[in-house]
C-alpha cells in the first residue's frame, strides 16, 4: 500500500502552512498534540463533554477503525514556520479503496478561522490524490456545528448518520470527491 507523501507547502494569503508527518515515539510530537488539543478545548468539550486529556493524544496516534490495519494510519502536524497549529489523523483506503478517512483535523482556537483549516485540507487532498485516491469521507459530531458548517463548506455532504457512546450526539457522516 502506497504511504502518503510525507511534507507538503501551500502559500496562500498568509503564512506558508506545512504538514509534516508525526511519531508516535517522539516525546517532542506527543506534547504538540496534547497542546493542540489543550488550545481547542472547545472542541472534546463538544464532542466528548470534557477536558482535553493525554487520552486525546493516544487516540490521535492509535486509534482507527477496527477493519484497518496501523499501516494504513498516518498523523500529521500542521506548522505555520516552526509552530505547530494543528494536527490530522488520515487512514488511507478506507473506507473503500480509492477513498481516505480523516479521523480528525483539529486546529488550535487561536488559528481558527484564519483559512488554515482550508489550507490544511488542501494539503491532504493534494498528498491523498498523489496515491490514487478519489474521495474523502469523515464524521463530524453534531454537536460540533462550526465544525459541520466548515466542512459543508467545503463541498462535504451528508451521507448517513451513526451513534456511538463516546460522543454527545450523532456521527453525520459526510463525503467528497477529491478534486
């Protein structure tokens, strides 16, 4: 299975924002992720109705669907220079084969509404069209409205909604072609 590229730029009215991979190993990567999560608390009190926790940061790196593989996982840091301002979560060919799943991408409060977020998504759609994939799906909790209306606007629609217990409201799956 082809990996996702590793580094990719986009420059567009502001700060060149980077994404480049993370490890799970490093300690330096670890403490990003939790302080992204720890700058946008807003978003596991949404979803989760709680504080951000080291929890967070072990799903980040770990957690994925049960039918996939861990090879099929990759995590990345968003970095505008040498801060990093967010974070993703990609499985690749899931869940079809031409298809990638963002588990999450989670920018910090400060970044928000900055047009990060739409940089940020380019950047995996361009790494993700790389390996051949067509579309992207994704879940957004209900709860989480400006997280649903950022990903309608960008050209996500809803295509079934699920539940599970770990989050205070419905899973709204939603999809997208690649291009």
């Amino acid at each position: 299975m082809s990996r996702l590229r590793i580094e990719f730029s986009i420059s567009l009215e502001y700060p060149m924002l980077t994404a480049r991979p993370l490890v799970s190993e490093s300690a330096s990567d670890r403490a990003n992720v939790l302080r992204i999560f720890t700058e946008a608390p807003s978003y596991t009190e949404l979803v989760a109705g709680r504080l951000p926790s080291t929890k967070d940061v072990d799903d980040f790196f770990f957690g994925k669907p049960v039918d996939t593989e861990a090879a099929q996982k990759s995590v990345f840091g968003f970095f505008v220079e040498r801060e990093m301002i967010g974070c993703a979560d990609v499985i690749r060919s899931y869940p079809t084969d031409d298809c990638i799943w963002i588990g999450l991408m989670l920018l910090t409060e400060a970044n928000q509404g900055r047009g990060y977020g739409k940089a940020a998504l380019r950047l995996l759609i361009e790494m993700a069209s790389e390996c051949g994939h067509r579309a992207i799906q994704l879940a957004v909790v209900s709860t989480n409205p400006r997280a649903s209306a950022f990903w309608q606007r960008e050209g996500f629609e809803e295509i079934r909604r699920a539940s599970s217990p770990e989050f205070t409201g419905d899973l709204i799956v939603m999809q997208r072609p690649m291009g």
